[in-house]
C-alpha cells in the first residue's frame, strides 16, 4: 500500500504530463504559444508553395522544349521488331473442330477491320517501290498509303473466312513495329523456315513477301494518324504427314539494313513461335 507522501508525487507528475500538452496558465499547446504555432505554419506554407512553384516552373520549361508530333529523343529502338498475328507464340488446334480454332480467325478478322476498303479509301495510292516522304510539307498531319486487306489475297479473310484454318493450312500476319523515320536501306522482304531437316511449302502475301517502301518513313502516332503499317501474309502449306506435329517456325526480314539477328532481342527483325495442326 502506497504511503501518504507517494500521493502529491504523484498527482503532481499527471498535472506536469498533462501540462507538456497543455499548460492553462502560459497558454502553451504542445509547449508553443498560439503566435509560435502561427509563425511555424506560416512558414511552411510558404516553403512548400515555393517547392510546388519550383515544380511547376520545370515542368512548363520541360513542355516547352517538347514537340507534340515528335518525341525528342527516339534512338533506344533504332531497328524494328517483329510481331505475329494471330497473338500467339504457341498455335495449337483441330482443324476438323470449328470452335477449336475459333479464337485464331476472330482474333485475325478483329485486326484487319482497320484494313477494309472503306477504312482504306481515305487514304493515299502511293507509288511503289518509293519513299512517301513528306518532310517539306507544312501540313503537321501526314498522309498515309493505302494497304488494303484484299492484297494479303488467299490470307484476307474475304474469299476465305477460315483463314486456312478449317483446311490445316493456316495463316499467320506479320508486321514491324512503328519506328519514327525508319527508312529501311534494300528491299525488306519476310522469309520463313521450319526448324527442321525437311522444310514445308509456304506461300507469301503480297507478292514475295515484301514490305514496299511506300509505307515508310512513319511520322508518328499523332501525325501520321491514319497510317495503318504494312502486312505479310504467310500460308503454311501443311500436308497430312505434318499433322499432329509441333513444327517450329521462324520468320526473320531479310533483303535490308534492318537486324535480324540480335542474341539479346529475339524479336528484333525476327519471331518464332511453335503451330500444331491435329487432324
């Protein structure tokens, strides 16, 4: 039991406590006046204005030194990629079951919408085989040269709704990435070969598989706003031996400047990706 001279000890340490919190007779909250915590605020609300000003200034001079049709720096990526469609590495399905490779022709049709003759009529009927090069123009809005679906043939998607597909000869789309102001050097073309001893017929759409000059130089999401990049169609001629087979295909560009075969980019100017066709 606490002796009677522990109770004014301690009742004087809770009013001490209770003081550093607020003290009635100074005033003091948390051991500043009122003035005190005016002053510190006051303080920093101006030193924080200062900061968001400073920002502000560096992101306006930052914008100004920005071109909203071209990015300022852009030599990360200086060749291009290579992409497949349908949007898979690993194709596999029964050419006998429509709902089995279902997903592959809605995939295909979804894509090639922007390719429709209507969608293509707006544009231009560039010269082949000739850079379309609008660099003198004042016009910030660049126009963009047709390629219609209808060139891509067998592998369009009009004369034959399947793509191939319910035949066991599928259609594979391959496109390059956009590279603003790529001006591919020779005659860009796409091959394609199996990764094994015996190779397979294919077949190429457009003739020879090549990416004419006319789709180049891209100018740029915002200027070249309806350019719609160039595609090759390839058929994999599949014959019944090749059935309910993994078959590694590899497709690189060829006939150019353009990298090919960069061991640390597997898709730098090439794909690979794996089909299974099952009778």
């Amino acid at each position: 039991m606490a002796s009677t001279e522990d109770k004014p000890a301690n009742k004087e340490n809770t009013s001490s406590w209770n003081d550093s919190i607020y003290n009635p007779r100074t005033g003091e909250l948390l051991g500043r006046t009122a003035s005190s915590w005016a002053l510190i605020l006051l303080f920093y609300l101006v030193f924080y204005c200062f900061l968001a000003g400073m920002f502000a200034l560096t992101m306006w001079v930052l914008l100004l030194s920005l071109d909203d049709y071209v990015p300022r720096y852009r030599d990360r990526v200086p060749f291009p990629g290579l992409m497949i469609r349908p949007d898979s590495l690993d194709m596999a399905f029964n050419k006998s079951d429509p709902l089995n490779y279902a997903h592959y022709v809605r995939h295909l049709e979804s894509f090639l919408q922007s390719y429709n003759d209507t969608e293509q009529e707006k544009n231009e009927e560039c010269t082949r085989g000739e850079y379309f090069l609008q660099d003198n123009t004042e016009d910030m809005t660049k126009k963009a040269c047709r390629f219609k679906r209808s060139f891509l043939s067998l592998c369009s998607g009009l004369s034959d709704t399947d793509f191939g597909y319910s035949e066991g000869k599928p259609c594979v789309l391959l496109k390059m990435n956009r590279i603003i102001g790529l001006k591919p050097r020779g005659d860009p073309y796409i091959n394609c070969t199996i990764k094994r001893d015996s190779p397979i017929s294919m077949q190429y759409f457009p003739s020879e598989g090549r990416f004419d000059k006319m789709y180049f130089p891209y100018y740029g999401k915002k200027a070249h706003e309806n350019y719609t990049q160039p595609l090759v169609a390839v058929k994999l001629l599949l014959a019944r031996e090749d059935y309910n087979k993994e078959l590694t295909v590899e497709c690189r560009v060829e006939g150019s400047d353009l990298r090919n075969n960069d061991d640390r980019d597997k898709f730098l100017g090439r794909v690979t990706f794996r089909i299974k066709v099952v009778e």
